[in-house]
C-alpha cells in the first residue's frame, strides 16, 4: 500500500515536470524564431538630465533638428522683436486712421459748437422779446436783460444791435444782396475766429451764427 501509493505521489510531479519542460522549449523557440525575422535593435545612447532640459527648451534660429521636440513654455522660449516692415506697415495703418478720425471729429466738434450756439441765440432773442413785451421797447444793450456775460462756444460775447435806435445803419447785419437780415434788432455770434463783418458775404463773416428774418432763421451764415 505504501509503495502503491507513493507511485501515485510521484507520476504527478514527473508530469507537471516534463510538462514545464516542455513549455520552455517552447519559449526558447519563439524567442530565436522572432530575432531571426526581427532586425537587431539599435541601441539609444543615454541622454543626461541636462541635455534633456536644454533639448526641451526652443531651439535658436538654426537649421538644427530638435530630436527631443520644443517644449515651450513661459520663460523657457526667447522673446521675438518686431520686425521693420512690420513697423512700417503699423505706423501707416495708424496714420490712416488718424488721417479718418481727426476730420470726423472736428466736423462733429463744430457741429456741436454750431449748435449749442443756435440755442443760445434763441434763448437771448426770447427774453430780448419779452422786455419789449413788458417796456414797449428793445432794450439798448444785452446787460438790460442781464445777458452781457453770456459767451458762445469760443469764449466771446455774443453780438446785439437795437436797429430802431441804431444811429449807424452801416452796422446792421445784410445778406448777399445788402439787404439788412432783421427789421428788429440783430443777434448774432462771431464764430470760431471771433472776426465779423456787417456783410455775410465777408470772409471774416462765414462761420457767424446769426438770427436773420426777424427771428425766422437762426444758424451759420453760409447757410442763410
């Protein structure tokens, strides 16, 4: 019974055993089976800690190839200046700009200084009216209705004349054809030069806000 059963014990291992064996001849096989079709490895020499940095960063303008790739980050990369023609191409795009803007913005400036002067003149004119409505005559100068400080939109006085108590009738405002603009009084401002002439057609003249038609026009004289 003994030997019955140490039988039984050993023919399991002599198996698993040959088995094994057998296994290994099998991996030795694909092994030289794979590097006699395979071509032999080359063989990469290592790379140092600072070599691998210094590859990482972006290389200068060579025709050198990074062979570990440029890695760019914030510090790592050299900063790139403008060029001349690029230079060159801002400044002229600039001075297109400028060359639009600058007109648009004095025509809008002027447009808007005409304007605060057109309600300025009516608002005059309005208590102007009024003190004759209240005295039965236009008063002799601005500083009766308390006006006299008023300035326009280029800091000077604005212009009033009492045609009924007018002793120089050479002053009054005229139009084109010499005809006086106002049967009442005139009111007007000096414009951006602060020069007038009695004529609209001076050139002094043609940038004047004035009233014309008894109260019936009120703007640019060019424009009347």
């Amino acid at each position: 019974m003994q030997l019955g059963r140490r039988k039984q014990f050993v023919a399991p291992a002599k198996r698993r055993r040959s088995s094994t064996k057998w296994a290994r001849c099998r991996v030795t096989q694909c092994s030289r089976s794979l590097r006699a079709i395979l071509p032999p490895a080359v063989a990469t020499p290592p790379v140092s800690v600072q070599a691998a940095r210094t590859a990482h960063r972006c290389p200068k303008a060579t025709n050198a190839p990074n062979p570990l790739g440029c890695a760019c980050r914030q510090g790592n990369c050299p900063q790139r200046g403008i060029t001349l023609l690029e230079l060159v191409v801002a400044v002229a795009i600039i001075a297109v700009l400028a060359a639009i803007a600058v007109p648009l913005y004095r025509g809008y400036v002027e447009t808007t200084q005409t304007a605060a002067a057109v309600i300025d003149i009516r608002s005059i004119a309005a208590v102007v009216e009024d003190f004759k409505a209240d005295y039965g005559r236009f008063p002799e100068t601005l500083a009766e209705v308390g006006m006299d400080n008023m300035r326009d939109p280029w800091g000077n006085p604005y212009q009033y004349l009492n045609i009924e108590t007018a002793n120089n009738q050479g002053a009054l405002r005229k139009d084109k054809f010499l005809v006086p603009l106002n049967t009442d009084f005139d009111l007007y401002s000096m414009g951006k030069d602060g020069e007038s002439r009695p004529p609209l057609t001076a050139e002094p003249s043609h940038d004047d806000i004035v009233r014309a038609n008894d109260g019936g026009y009120v703007g640019i004289a060019t424009g009347y």
